[in-house]
C-alpha cells in the first residue's frame, strides 16, 4: 500500500463511521510550521464544525523494512507541538522492533487498519476510534451500552445498610434456668 492509498483509507474510515456525527474530513491540509520551521502540511485534518474541535492526524504505512521507521521519532515530536489535538496513525508489518515499540508506548501514536471492505469498526481500529471518541465526546461509539452499570432490585438492599438481626429464639435450657428464677 502507498503512503497516499493508507491516507486515504483512514480518511475514508473516519468519514464513513463519523461523518454522521457532524465530523468532515479533510487531506493534505496546511497548518502552521515544523518544529524544524518548515510548513507544515498534514496528511488529515478531522473537524467538526459545530464546535470547531479538529484533530491533526499523520498517517505512516510500512509493509517491508525501510526508511520510513526513521521518520518517526520526528513525527511524534512534531505532533506533540501542535496547537491542537494530533496523533500518528499507523499499520504494516515493516516496522523494526524498536520503531514499533516506540509507536506502541506512545500515546500519540495508535495502529489503525481498517480490515472490511465497509469500513466498518472492527478490533483492529479501535484505537482510532478511542482518540476519536475523547477529542470529539462520541463516547457512545466505543462504550458499550450493556456496560453500563445498573443497580438491580436485589442489590438496591444493599444501598439501605446491613439488616439488622431479629432476635433469636432462647434455647431451651436457657427458658429452664429463666423459669427456675
């Protein structure tokens, strides 16, 4: 896959599974400079209008060992000096070790790879979909509605405090020593 084909898929995912929740999509948009001073050009720029939230998304694709390990390190600082929210998108099995360990520790950097020919969220893009979900506020897309906690009508005593204990019958020898009294 070519860098531009792996952008544009992610931009794709992100459209299809969020452009009904008010997010656009857009590629290849400038936006400030480099921490190195050069403009900077980002592969996308997601924003929802409403509220003007936007999030800067630099995507990297490696299938075979190569150069592009190289540029990482650079990538993520560059992300971390952005005026607004950014993360490092990436997929393939070229990475070095140490590349993808680094990737994997950061917390600008999520693995995304959409596998279905939909576009549909899967496990292997739920990363995305968490940075997503926290720069936009779309909680519901990646929290279960079966997961959130009810109190059910055996456990509502529980919130009343302990029971207290009803008094016990006196045994019988204890009943013969009161009556001997």
């Amino acid at each position: 896959m070519k860098p531009h084909e792996y952008r544009d898929l992610i931009a794709a995912y992100v459209d299809v599974n969020y452009g009904p929740r008010e997010v656009v999509v857009y590629t290849e948009v400038s936006l400030g400079k480099t921490i190195i001073g050069k403009n900077r050009k980002l592969d996308i720029f997601v924003l929802r209008r409403s509220d003007q939230r936007a999030l800067a998304v630099e995507t990297k694709y490696q299938e075979v060992p190569g150069t592009t390990d190289e540029k990482i390190p650079y990538a993520l600082q560059d992300l971390e000096a952005l005026w607004i929210p950014g993360c490092l998108v990436y997929a393939g099995s070229g990475w070095s070790k140490g590349v993808l360990h680094t990737l994997e520790g950061s917390r600008r950097a999520v693995h995304c790879l959409p596998e279905r020919p939909d576009l549909a969220r899967t496990n292997a893009t739920r990363e995305l979909d968490h940075v997503l979900a926290a720069v936009f506020g779309l909680w519901d897309r990646v929290i279960p509605e079966e997961r959130l906690f009810s109190t059910s009508p055996q456990l509502s005593l529980l919130s009343r405090g302990p029971k207290k204990a009803e008094p016990r019958p006196a045994s019988p020898e204890k009943k013969v020593v009161e009556d001997n009294r």
